[in-house]
C-alpha cells in the first residue's frame, strides 16, 4: 500500500516539475518560481484551455474584433459540434482571431511537449475548442 501511494506520489512530483517547466516557458513564473503578471491573469482564466486564451489575450489576438466576434471565439471554448454547414460559416467568419488562438494553442503545447507532458496530461488538447469541428480540422 505504501509503496502504490510512493509511486503515486514520483508521478505527480514529475508532471508538477513538468508543469512549471511549461510555466516558465511561457513566461507565466520566474525561474526562481515566483508568478509574474502573466501568471496572474492565468489565475483568473477559467476556460477549457486556459493558457491558451491568456496567449491569445496577451498577445493582441483579440484586436479590433467587435464584441460579438470575441464572444464567439470564447463560445468555441465550450461549444459542443455543430454541423458541417455551421461550422464552415463561423470559420469563414472568424478565421483570423480561430488561426489566431490555434498558433497559441501551438506554443503552449509546443511547451508542455517540451517539458515531457503526454499527450493525455496536456490541459491544451487540441481537439478542444474551435479545432473541435470538422470545418476547423480542414483548414
């Protein structure tokens, strides 16, 4: 018993030292762990794939879209599929701000690869959100 929970314990240990190889990475902590602005708007993002949106929110993803384009990129988030007809239209429709948040979706699995997260660990899957649809997948 002890040792299953000993072995638990190495596993967890290694996907939290993966983990915050990602955080620094991408700018969210210092090298000496200390969360930097970046890691405090992180703390406030409660989406599907947070680190993702805070990438995209950072770094200008969302400029010059009028509110209802924001809203429904946040939408694809949580989304469930639609159909093909559907999907194809919010695509040509949002195509920027989606290309958008799938090159930060990108780096921050390009991180958590890095640092050695499976696939099957990664908060970023990148069948989440816009990707989720066939339309996206085409693109």
């Amino acid at each position: 018993r002890r040792r299953v929970r000993d072995a638990r314990a190495d596993g967890f240990r290694a996907e939290l030292k993966a983990r915050m190889r990602v955080l620094r990475r991408l700018g969210y902590c210092t090298e000496d762990e200390a969360v930097t602005l970046k890691g405090r708007v992180a703390c406030e993002v409660e989406v599907c794939d947070d680190l993702s949106m805070v990438e995209m929110l950072l770094s200008g993803g969302f400029s010059g879209a009028s509110p209802e384009d924001v809203a429904a990129v946040l939408s694809c988030e949580v989304a469930e599929e639609k159909d093909k007809d559907e999907s194809r239209r919010q695509e040509a429709a949002l195509g920027g701000m989606l290309n958008s948040l799938r090159s930060c979706r990108a780096r921050v699995l390009a991180a958590e690869n890095d640092a050695g997260l499976p696939a099957a660990l990664s908060a970023a899957d990148p069948e989440a959100g816009p990707d989720s649809s066939p339309a996206a997948r085409e693109v």
